[in-house]
C-alpha cells in the first residue's frame, strides 16, 4: 500500500439483490476463509478505495456489474475478476499489510476530525479534536479504526451541531 491518496468507487445497488457493498480483504478467516472489513460509505453511494485487495457488489454506471468480485487496488489502478484461489494465495502479503491498513485509517480519521475542526473553528473543538487524535496511537487493530470510523462519518453531523452549540454556550457564559 503506497499511497493514501484514495480513489472513489461510485456504487448503485445490483439489478439481481438490490445490494452494494465495498468490503476489504484483511486476512484469513476459519469460516469464510478470508476476513472480510465492510467499508463505509464516505457519501452515500460513494467508497474511498485505496491500495489493497477488496470484494465488490453493486455496478456502476458505463462498466460490467460487480458481482461479489475480487479485484485489487495498486497504485491507485484496480485490477479486476481476480480468482478467490488468487486472492487466497495472497493472504500472508495481505495479512503484513495491516501496518499500512491502520495508518490510512488513522489518516481517513484525522481528515473527518479537519472537516469537524473547518466547520467549528474555536480553541476548546481543537483541543477536543487532538486529545481524540491522540488516542488514535493505542488503538491495535484496523478493525478498531474501522469501527470508530464507520461511527465518525455516521455521527459527523451529530458532533459538528454539538460543538456549534457547546461553543455558542461557551460564549454567552462570558
């Protein structure tokens, strides 16, 4: 995984299930065979997709429909229908990849916590804000960056409203 740079996947729902979905390969799994982290959506039909192994549904407009397709991302170009045997072959070079996995995650984070920060500017959000940054060092595993990402983009809205209002209680409290 060289690059942070993500490239965007525009995704709408299967004709055949109605579904759409980007989900990482992260490693091995002993019931599915391989670990599979669903991405979150960064705006609604909209993945960031960045260097790594992914399975992809859904179809986008102009190319073949992803059914449950294997690809992988390197250097920002996807290559795709990869065979699962292909993909499995790959889990040790996946699985040392977990490194870079939470570092773009720790990145993916920073940048919602600077879209909070633009939004509320004000000395008490961006101490808040680095304190949180702060703890994204003890997290251990990508998944745990997953998950409060996931939350983050889900609740983005939720906080910047929170802020607003805790800063304009600050101020009239002066």
């Amino acid at each position: 995984m060289s690059t942070l740079k993500p490239q965007y996947l525009q995704l709408q729902p299967s004709a055949t299930d109605e579904k759409r979905w980007v989900a990482e390969i992260t490693g091995d799994d002993p019931t599915f065979i391989l670990s599979r982290e669903f991405q979150p959506e960064i705006e609604p039909g909209v993945w960031a997709m960045y260097d790594g192994w992914y399975q992809i549904h859904g179809q986008t407009p102009g190319i073949t429909p992803f059914q449950k397709e294997y690809v992988r991302v390197l250097d920002g170009k996807m290559t795709r229908r990869l065979d699962f045997r292909f993909v499995k072959e790959h889990v040790p070079q996946i699985k040392a990849a977990e490194p870079e996995r939470k570092e773009r995650l720790k990145h993916q984070i920073i940048s919602v916590f600077n879209e909070i920060k633009a939004e509320v500017p004000h000395e008490l959000v961006d101490e808040a804000i680095m304190q949180q940054q702060e703890d994204l060092d003890m997290v251990e595993t990508s998944q745990e960056l997953l998950g409060g990402l996931k939350v983050l983009l889900k609740q983005k809205d939720r906080i910047i409203k929170r802020y607003k209002e805790a800063v304009e209680n600050f101020r009239d409290e002066w």
